[in-house]
C-alpha cells in the first residue's frame, strides 16, 4: 500500500526545513515520498552520486587504493578543497588572529568570560570562556561547543540569559551545554556560529534570499568560492589555535568538540578535518545527505557543492574522524529525522570504524525524546573516552 508521509514546515530556525515525526508503526516507511516523474529522477542523480561504485571516487571503500589511511589523506584533502578551506588560507595571508577578553563573571563554581576573535580580516567572531573555579593539579580537558540556527545560541550553551523564561526554557532541553561541560572539570569554549548568530550574521536585505541570514550567508560564499560550511570550520580552528596556544593549563590530548543541530553538522566537519578534535559528539544532526527517495534533509546553508559526487555522503565525511570516539546521538521524536534512514546511515559509519580497527570508538544512541541534547547519554561516553 503506497503511503504519503505529509511533510510539516519546520520552523526550527531552518536546520532541517521540512520534517515528519515518525511512530513505531511507520519505520519502514519512506520518510516522504515525490511524486512521479520528480521522484524518479531524484533517485537517479542522488543514488548515482551516492553508490558505492558510482561517481564517488572518494567515498569509503575497503579496497580503497594504499588503504585505510590514504583514503582518509585524499578525502581530508577535497574536503578541505570543497569546502573553500583552500581559498580562504590563500586569501587570509598572513593574518593572525586577535582575541580580545573582558573581565570575568563569577558563577557557581565557575567564571564566564566574553571574549571576541578576528578570525580573518575584518570577521571577529564573539565568544564565551567557562572556566572552573576550583583548583587542579593536572591538565584540564577543553570542551568547545557549537550552537546551531539560534540567533541566541553561544548565550544560550553558556549559561547567559535574557530573561528567566529564557534560562527555564533552556533548562528544560537541556540546552545550557557549556554550562553542563564547565562544571564537569573543562575549560569550555562557546563560540557564536556565522551565519546563525544574530551578532555574526549577513542581513538578508529586502528578503531577497527568503528573508533567512543563513541563507544569505551560503548565496555569498557561493559567488566567493567558499562555502558557509566552510566559514564555519574556519573559525572553530582558529578559535581552537588560540586556545591550545594562549589559554594556560589545558590538555591537547583531551579536545571535546560537540554540538546540536546546526552545531551538530558543524562538529561533523571539523572534526573530520582536524585530528586535534580528540572527541566528537554530533547531536541530533548526524545523517545522510538525503533520504532514500531524495528529501535534503539538512538545511541549505549547510550545502558543500559536489560533495556528494566526490566524496559520497556525509557518512564517508563522519567516518573521517575514525579511529578517534565519535558519539552521534538522535531523539526518537526528532520529527526532522528518518528513523531507517538514520540507521542506515549509522551502519555505514559502524562500517568506516571496524575498517580503522576501531569498531567501539563509535556509538549511535537514541534519546527519548526530540531535537536537543541528551546529557545521559553524553557525558558518560565523554568521560569514558578521555580515559
């Protein structure tokens, strides 16, 4: 029996456009199905692009050519390519980022300090420092934590709020990550994600770009050669350069990197590029380019031109983080996500690692509720991790 999946918009600030919230009795279901002919061709140019032996070159294979680690060295380098990393080291020249820091604000056991980094000319990129109060004896793990469509996001995970409506609502998802990590012994850094932050956004002007600032963010980097990807990666490296190099007493070999949503899709890339990312956790964002019938599941701003034709799907880029912990993490009541078609995904992931000779560094797990951060499910598999 054909069944329709009616689509519902997503008003969730535009990580996922356009969702479904599966039950029980429709996981084998298509997440939605197009109708004829666009369904066909839809399957057609994404399966192409997709297949394992299709046009992919790049994606995952075991019999890839000098094996395991050379395939990982040439996907980290188009990636790098594809995501106008490349372009943006040419153009940046022989900038060195600035930080600026303001004086600290005592919590509860930690400080939180405002700081701002100019990450290429003319780009400063604003930031929360947590720090613990208490004293160590040894070196502290760092935690950097990237928000998603949030205009408010870096105030929300650090724990600054507007109003108590605001720190309730918070609390209630979860969402004080930074807060969650500082308390738990790291050094945790927040920063405002391009695009998605209100303070670092480009203005959609007259609505030309559907009145959304991260879309106007893409159609710009677009016509530059870059990527809003890729802007994004830049400024978490360069933010993680200057903490590893300025900021006293941490741990090099004990990097967190996580985030949900928009975040989550951010955690995937960076930590597919930069091995000093020594855990990755993906909230609620970790999946395949698209669904089995072709439905884009991630938001357009998060577009990487030709990444699917080189290097197979965002499951071939996650697997790039292998042999180091990777935790992706889902709710089951996420209604922007496809429950098989998630599992699939993981499967391939699972694939990747027992490749690397690393099958239990990556987990999949499920929260029990929607789209936010599952902190029972995360910190112990940080924890354990670090170890």
């Amino acid at each position: 029996m054909k069944t329709v999946i009616r689509s519902r918009v997503a008003t969730l600030a535009c990580l996922w456009l356009v969702g479904s919230a599966l039950g029980q009795d429709d996981l084998q279901r298509p997440f939605v199905e197009f109708p004829d002919p666009v369904a066909g061709y839809l399957k057609r140019i994404h399966s192409s692009a997709a297949a394992p032996a299709g046009a992919a070159a790049l994606a995952f294979r075991s019999n890839y050519p000098g094996g395991f680690t050379a395939w990982q060295r040439d996907a980290r380098k188009k990636l790098s390519d594809l995501l106008g990393l490349d372009r943006m080291r040419q153009e940046s020249g022989d900038h060195q980022p600035s930080v600026r820091l303001e004086s600290p604000i005592k919590e509860e056991g930690y400080q939180r300090q405002r700081g701002a980094i100019e990450t290429e000319s003319g780009v400063t990129i604003p930031f929360w420092l947590l720090t613990p109060l208490h004293k160590s004896t040894s070196l502290r793990p760092l935690a950097i934590c990237a928000h998603g469509h949030d205009s408010d996001g870096w105030n929300t995970y650090a724990g600054d709020y507007r109003d108590d409506e605001h720190r309730n609502s918070t609390r209630v998802k979860d969402g004080d990550v930074g807060v969650q990590a500082v308390k738990r012994g790291f050094v945790t850094l927040v920063p405002a994600t391009r695009g998605l932050a209100a303070s670092v956004s480009i203005p959609d002007l007259k609505g030309r770009h559907g009145r959304r600032d991260c879309r106007a963010q893409l159609i710009h980097c677009l016509l530059a050669g870059r990527t809003a990807v890729g802007e994004r990666v830049w400024d978490v490296q360069r933010i993680l350069d200057w903490a590893l190099s300025k900021i006293p007493g941490i741990d090099p070999t004990k990097v967190v990197l996580l985030g949900n949503s928009g975040g989550g899709v951010l955690t995937v890339y960076v930590a597919a590029l930069d091995e000093r990312v020594s855990v990755a956790v993906p909230s609620c964002s970790f999946t395949s380019y698209t669904s089995d019938t072709g439905f884009v599941f991630h938001c357009d701003c998060c577009l990487v031109p030709r990444a699917q034709v080189e290097l197979g799907d965002m499951t071939d880029i996650g697997g790039l983080t292998a042999p180091r912990p990777l935790l992706a993490v889902h709710g089951r009541k996420d209604g922007l996500h496809s429950f098989p078609d998630v599992e699939a995904a993981m499967t391939h992931v699972r694939l990747i690692y027992e490749a690397a000779g690393a099958p239990n560094h990556f987990r999949h797990a499920w929260g029990a509720s929607g789209h936010k951060f599952y902190p029972d499910i995360m910190w112990p598999f940080i924890q354990s991790a670090l170890k």
